[in-house]
C-alpha cells in the first residue's frame, strides 16, 4: 500500500477476508497505514529530526507503568452531588440576602 496503493484491487481484498479479516479491520490497516505515511512523509519534509534511544526507553517505560491515560476520576455518587447543589443554593441565596 505504502509504495503504490493504486495497485491495490479486489483481489487483494478477497485474500484479506479469507485470512479472516473483516472490513472493519481492513478500513483500520489502511487508515493507520495511511496515516503513517502521511507523518512519515511530513517529518521528512519538515526536517523533524528523531527522538534519541534514551527518550524512546523513557517512553516506553511511562507507557508500561502508566498506559496512555489516566485512569478517569470516579464519579460522585447522586447523593454527594445533590448535596453539592443544595450547598450551592444556599450560598447563593444567602449572597441575595446580604
């Protein structure tokens, strides 16, 4: 795909779906292909230069310690938020008074 992806057919389609490939992963293998390329293509252009090996071995241990996002924070139970509305109110009801 990367050298010529006009050259790419049914043919090649139908050899992909044999090996058990659906056409979601197919649309998937091509966007990231694609869009590998496309970085490839930039950073050459652009004159991006590469990471050092010890930046990589930083990564690559964040990545295996932490994962790629924080966990999400938990959510507030509906009585701890109904608690917090009620408190809002109030404060906003007593700066009216004063």
């Amino acid at each position: 795909m990367v050298h010529d992806s006009t050259t790419i057919g049914q043919g090649d389609v139908d050899v992909a779906r044999k090996a058990g490939w659906s056409d979601e992963a197919l649309y998937d293998a091509i966007t990231v292909c694609s869009l590998f390329q496309f970085y490839n293509n930039w950073i050459d252009a652009t004159g991006v230069s590469d990471m050092p090996a010890i930046g990589y071995q930083m990564s690559g241990q964040r990545l295996a310690t932490q994962g790629y996002a924080r966990e999400p924070a938990p959510k507030k139970s509906a009585s701890k938020k109904s608690a917090a509305k009620r408190a809002k109110k109030t404060k906003s009801v007593k700066r009216r008074k004063s």
